[in-house]
C-alpha cells in the first residue's frame, strides 16, 4: 500500500467531524463529488470500511473510530514539526506557555516572575485557552510547555513535573442558601434542587451524562453559575475568574488535583529546559502556591 498522504488524512477528518459529506466539503473549500471519491479511494487502499453512508448523514464504523484518532495525531504531528522547525530558525522568538484561562494564576505569576530573573531567559509568551486545549496545543506545536491538572488533563505522551497539589472548591451563586456553608462534600453538590452540576466535555468531546448545562468556557460557566442555573467543582486556583456573584466553598472530600508542567518528549530545547528548571526550583524551595491571590 502507498503511503497515506496527510491531504487524506485531512478529508477524512473533516467528514467524520461534521458527519456529513456536504459540510465537510464546505469545510475544505472544495466539492462534495470529488471529497465523496477520495474517501472511498481511501477505504479501498486501506482495506476497511471507515463510514457508514445513510440518507441523513455518516457515521463512524470502529476501524473509523481508530483512524480519526490516528489522523489527528499524525496531522498534529506534521503541523508541529513545521512550526517547530520555524522556531527553531528565530532564536529571539518566545517560548509559548499554554495554560488555562484563570487557572494556576498565582503559581503561574510567579514561575513567570522568577524565570523572568535569571540570566539570558528566553522571553515567554502566554497563551490561555480554555478546558482541556493545551495538549493539543503541545501535540500541534502551537505551544512549547503548558501548565496542566491531573487527573483532568490528557498527558499521556507528554514529559513532566510535577509543581504543587491542591484541593477543590465549589462554585456557586452568592445567594444560594450552600454559599454561606464552611465546606461541603462531593455528595451535597451533587444533589442540590434546580442547581444541576454543569458538565465539562471529556477528552473524545463528548459529554457525560446528566442534567446540567453543557460548557466549553470559563465565561459561559462564569454567567451560567451567576444566573444561578449551574454549580461546579474546580481546583482552588481556578478561582482568579470567579465573578463577585460566586462564592467559593471547600468541598472536603474532592481528590487532590496536581499542577504540572509539560512539554513534548525528547525535547531538546534550551528555552523549555530552562523554564521547567525554574518551575522545579520554585517547586524545591517550596514557595510555589496554586492559590490565587
């Protein structure tokens, strides 16, 4: 079999996200008849049948399933080798953190302060996205290091630090009857009448199950919670967005999340390698704080 060319990879990706051969075509600037006969060339070479084609759409057969996951890591890979490789060719570029917006903010302030103090530091440019964006940003290298949340974010692949563990808290508007609680647990926040627990997408995009509103970002979550139509958990950090119509509560029994910091492996930039050294340093000296300020 020849190999795959990512002009492949690419149509097969935009069919499968948009379920629709019409959109996809859309998408790709290009006409559905020659998108449709690429794609069944593809399967013919593969060996496999990728969609299955009714009136109303397409959908995923498991080899399908597999070669999405495939494409984009490799797409990702492409598209990362090549800003990479520009980067490397400017060496007063900024190295690129990602980072969730309003997450970490005191942690992230002072790793950015001390790196800032020593001696020939590369300048850092901070790039905050929202949930769960920053490992793609790595695997695409559209970023070179990015803080992270275990258990929360995908860092399979990745090297890292770990930097600091914290608890969580709830957030919920001020004048419900849970804001002027001490603390409380994981089951109470869990059942509150007409507060449904908002719902973030998992790691695939999809959603869990569950009566609460579907969220992408902090802004949506942050008007949604003041309107007092959802609630959510989050790391103690996270709390530098929260709105003077949100109050924070610890929610005793939540597991622990662990800050890390994390780029791609087999690395050989002086710039990250300098920057995760200044992170560890703040780290062993024990100064790092994930609480925001």
């Amino acid at each position: 079999m020849d190999d795959l060319e990512t002009r492949e990879m690419r149509y097969f990706v935009a069919v499968a996200e948009e379920l629709h051969f019409g959109r996809a075509a859309e998408r790709l600037g290009i006409a559905q008849p020659p998108l449709s006969r690429a794609i069944r060339r593809l399967e013919q070479r593969l060996g496999v049948q990728l969609l299955e084609r009714n009136r109303r759409g397409v959908a995923l057969t498991d080899a399908g399933r597999v070669f999405l996951r495939e494409a984009r890591t490799a797409l990702d890979a492409v598209a990362a080798a090549a800003r990479r490789t520009r980067r490397a060719g400017d060496p007063a570029r900024p190295l690129v953190l990602a980072t969730k917006a309003g997450a970490s903010h005191e942690l992230l302030r002072q790793l950015l302060d001390t790196h800032a103090s020593e001696p020939g530091a590369a300048p850092v440019e901070v790039l905050l996205c929202e949930v769960g964006e920053q490992a793609g940003l790595l695997r695409n290298g559209r970023a070179d290091v990015a803080l992270m949340h275990r258990p929360f974010d995908d860092l399979a692949g990745f090297d890292t630090e770990d930097l600091c563990v914290e608890g969580q808290v709830a957030i919920l508007p001020a004048q419900h009857p849970l804001a002027s609680r001490d603390q409380l647990t994981l089951a109470e926040v869990r059942d509150v009448p007409g507060l449904p627990m908002a719902r973030w997408p998992r790691l695939d995009g999809s959603y869990p199950d569950g009566p609460g509103p579907e969220v992408r970002t902090q802004s949506q979550l942050a008007q949604l919670v003041a309107l007092g139509r959802t609630l959510l958990v989050i790391p103690a950090s996270s709390r530098a967005w929260q709105w003077p119509e949100h109050v924070a509560v610890p929610v005793v029994d939540a597991p622990e999340v662990t800050t890390v910091i994390a780029w791609p492996p087999n690395s050989r930039s002086l710039a990250v390698a300098s920057l995760v050294r200044s992170a560890a340093g703040l780290r062993d000296a024990a100064v790092l704080s994930p609480q925001a300020g």
